[in-house]
C-alpha cells in the first residue's frame, strides 16, 4: 500500500491458523551464529 514504509529491516512469518482459529507450531533452527547470545528459557 502507499504510503506505508517499514523503519527497519524484519521478516514476518504468518503460518495462518486453521478453521477454528488455532494455529500450528512453528518449529524454527537457527543456521548461523547469532552476534550475542540469546537467552536460554
């Protein structure tokens, strides 16, 4: 759409969700080394 701009450089993923709203797990890996470490939870 015009006009409309994003300030800075993300990706967004949608999976979609199913008919009745739910959405399905979205298993992601990390191929490259990050520059800090991210927090474990």
């Amino acid at each position: 759409s015009k006009g409309i701009e994003i300030p800075y450089p993300h990706l967004t993923v949608y999976a979609g969700q199913d008919k009745e709203g739910k959405a399905p797990a979205f298993p992601l890996q990390q191929l490259t080394e990050s520059r800090e470490a991210a927090p474990t939870l």
